[in-house]
C-alpha cells in the first residue's frame, strides 16, 4: 500500500444526523460519491458489519467488488466513525484490497467530515498516477456532499464536467478540503479501533 495514504476533510454546516444519513444510506451515498455508481447491501454480520456489493462503471468497463463495513454511532466524546473494508477480484481494476474509516466531529461550525484510506494497487508503477486522481475524486466528492447539504442542490445538478467549468464559483472543487493529516502523519494513523476488527470482505472472523 501507499506510504501515507489518502486523506480528505472538510467541515460541513449541517447537522450530524443530516451528514450520517448522506453518507450511510447506500443510496445516497452514491448520490454525491463519484467512487461509486451502486452499493448494494447484502448481509448483516452479529456484531452490526454491514456487507455489501459495490460497482463503478464507466464507459469501457464496470469494476465490481465486496465490502464490510461497520458504525460507531454514538462515542463518548460525542463523535461518530464507520470503518470499512473493501476488495475486488477484478484484474484490471487500478484499487484492490483496501481499507479506511470515515470520522464524523461536532465543531462549532458543523460537522468535520473526515475519512482516510489506503489500498493495494492494481495498475503497479501507474499508481503513480492513480493515487492523485482517486485522492482528487474523494475530495471532489467531498465538496459535491458539502454543498449539498448546506444548499439543498442535489449532487446530480454537478457532474464530473463541471470539474474544469472554471467560471463557475459555485461548483464543486476538491481545493476547498484538506488532504494532509493533522500533523502530517500517515491517514489511518487516526483510524478507530473498529477498523482492525473487520475482517476481509467475504471472509470469516
């Protein structure tokens, strides 16, 4: 995997309930993601890991994967996660098995939406320039959610096109998040606990 991984934050004027509900329901989370185009729940595990099936499609080939993924909805400290854990058996997808966490922190102007991930590359020496462009989508993303939920436009309204519509201020932009952890540490440094409970998609604890 990478040697810092990705990192990505942003602070969103929304409630809580409203930022948990955008990015746990599968099917909003695709809404606003440009990650994904379908997450599709499967099982259930005892302990609350949610399974599921996940695809991206594009126009030469749709990569299809597994993954887990678990919540802590309610912390001491009045912050929320969601860990996760991801896989595919594609060949030619560039992300392989792969792992990060979602954090979710109370700050006075909102929510601080925050998530690092790491993964094991497909492409081999082309992650050089895969790693950029998925760190760039998370973050674009990122935007597209914020807007969301602190104007009401849908995310649809924003495509990936509108990413180079220079002229327009109001448009999703990845420069508006973070992408260096605090103190410049490794991404899953601040990964929570839960995240080394998770087993491998498809896997048995």
């Amino acid at each position: 995997m990478g040697a810092r991984g990705i990192y990505v934050a942003t602070t969103i004027r929304a409630t809580l309930d409203q930022v948990w509900t955008a990015t746990q329901d599968p099917s909003q989370h695709v809404r606003w993601d440009v990650r994904f185009s379908r997450i599709t729940p499967t099982t259930s595990d005892a302990d609350g890991a949610a399974r599921f099936v996940y695809e991206r499609r594009t126009p030469v080939r749709t990569v299809r994967g597994d993954g887990i993924s678990i919540g802590e909805s309610s912390r001491p400290d009045g912050s929320r996660t969601s860990a996760l854990r991801f896989t595919t058996a594609d060949r030619l997808s560039p992300l392989r098995d792969g792992r990060g966490y979602w954090r979710y922190e109370p700050v006075d102007d909102g929510i601080r939406f925050s998530t690092g991930y790491d993964y094991a590359a497909g492409w081999g020496p082309l992650d050089v320039i895969v790693r950029p462009l998925v760190g760039w989508a998370t973050a674009w993303s990122f935007d597209r959610l914020r807007l969301w939920l602190e104007t009401g436009v849908e995310p649809e309204r924003w495509s990936l096109v509108h990413a180079v519509a220079f002229w327009r201020r109001d448009r999703p932009r990845a420069s508006r998040c973070e992408r260096i952890p605090p103190h410049r540490r490794r991404a899953l440094d601040d990964a929570p606990a839960t995240l080394a409970a998770l087993p491998t998609p498809g896997g048995q604890r």
